[in-house]
C-alpha cells in the first residue's frame, strides 16, 4: 500500500467504533453474479472522458497517466503506483463495434474457438496494420467493421488508500507485452517448501503497477509498467485473494466491458 502497511487494511472495518462481525455481509441476501460489475484498474489518457470537461465523466483532479477505479472512481497517482494482487489470468478475443459505434462491446470468444472459427463464413477477418476486422473485404474500414481484440485480463486485488477491492486489470494492443511480463514474473518466482521450490500461487505477489509515458508512429498515451515487491503476509489479504480466483474460476465473475474505454479512446494503440 502507498505509504501504508498492507495490514492497515484490516483497520477499516473498525471505523465505525461498531462491532458488526455477526451481521457481516447482511444486506447482501438475493444478490447473484449479475448483481455486481468487477471494477476496471484503467490508466487515464489524455483524451479520457475524465480529463475532458465537457463530460458527464470529468473528474477535476483527473489527470492524464493517472490509474482510476471505475466503480469507486479512486484516482491514484501513476509515478507512485498502487500493489496489486493478481488472482486469476483470462485471455479473450473481444469483439467491438466501430469506434463511435453506440454498440460497443459485441462479445467475446476463447483463443481456441477463435483460432477454429478465424476466416470462416461466420467470421471473416481481415488484418491490417496489426488490427484484426471482421470483414472479407482485403482493405477494412475502421468507421464500419468490428475489430476481434486480443485482451489479456488479470483479476485480481488492489491494495490502495481506499483499502482492498476486486479489480480487472485489461491489458490489450501494445501493453499485451506488459502482460506477458507479469506471467513470465509470477511464473519464475519460487520458494522453498517441505516438497521443495515451489510457484506460490499468484495472489501471494505484491505486484507494484505504475504508469509510463509510451508512443509509436500513430501517437503517444501512458501504459503500465509490473514491478515485483515480494510477497504479502496477511492472512486476510490471501484470502481475499483466493476468493476472487475461486470466483473467476468457477465462472462467476461478471466482466462488463462497456465500462472501459479504453480500446476508443486511444484507437487500438493502447
């Protein structure tokens, strides 16, 4: 945690001078996966709706690199960073309207289908400067066909000033090698048990996410950057964490994806 022990955490639920452990979680009773939509760690651009302030979105403090939750819409310093916790790795195809297009996201579909299904009659796809169109046609056009975008999805638990929380870090386009960097991170770390060297499981990392200034030929945004910081020791935090890996796992875990943008606002570059 930014400038906090990570064992804070357990001292927000004694804030109110209440103690409410035998109610715990009461209030909550009827609710299903379609009851909650897991908030999007997502970095800000410069042309993000909460840095332009004509939008319903502007937030004053909001700036450009900043990391923002969506559904509490804590801001969080990008040069700083915030620990994440990763549970659970997914990755999709995700199938979105044009840009501009109100439809937004159309769907998703697994690597192996999309392989299977890739050029079919159903599917078309035609690839140009890296993106992928659903179209036959050899020369897309963006204003008019859907784009099949490889997103890379971590799920996991952010530790910031707020306190803990589930959250989706999607990673596509240029960061998609942030993300295979994170596996390749959390895939070589190993500790000593009674078997022997063994991979913990994922959720015990402290991964520190931060924000870095990034461009190519088509324009200039901020990515991300994974840092290692060891592992955690509170107990609670593991089980936050496994949790939410047993949830995804289990199929659980509602992704609404019309609640990031970002593949719009930075126009596939991000």
């Amino acid at each position: 945690m930014a400038k906090k022990e990570l064992e804070e955490v357990k001292d927000k639920s004694l804030m109110t001078g209440i103690d409410f452990s035998a109610d715990a979680g009461a209030g909550m009773e009827g609710t299903d996966k379609e009851s909650f939509a897991i908030p999007f760690l997502r970095v800000i651009q410069s042309n993000s709706p909460q840095v332009t302030r004509n939008d319903a979105l502007y937030m004053e403090a909001a700036k450009p690199g900043m990391l923002l939750n969506t559904v509490t819409n804590e801001l969080i310093d990008g040069d700083e960073g915030t620990i994440f916790l990763p549970s659970s790795f997914q990755r999709r195809f995700v199938r979105w309207a044009p840009r501009g297009d109100s439809a937004g996201y159309k769907g998703e579909m697994l690597p192996e289908d999309f392989a299977v299904q890739r050029g079919s009659a159903d599917l078309p796809i035609t690839e140009l400067d890296g993106k992928l169109y659903v179209t036959a046609e050899p020369v897309p056009d963006p204003k008019k066909h859907d784009q099949m975008v490889d997103t890379r999805n971590h799920f996991g638990i952010l530790i910031s000033d707020a306190g803990a929380s589930q959250v989706l870090l999607s990673l596509s386009s240029s960061q998609i090698k942030k993300s295979k960097q994170l596996m390749s991170l959390l895939s070589a770390v190993k500790v000593e048990t009674p078997k022997g060297l063994q991979t913990p499981p994922t959720w015990m990392n402290k991964i520190r996410i931060k924000t870095v200034p990034e461009s190519n030929d088509q324009g200039s945004w901020f990515g991300v950057k994974v840092e290692s910081e060891g592992f955690i020791t509170d107990a609670g935090l593991y089980a936050m964490g496994k949790d939410f890996h047993e949830t995804v796992a289990a199929g659980e875990a509602r992704v609404n994806y019309n609640e990031s943008s970002e593949a719009k606002e930075t126009d596939g570059k991000f």
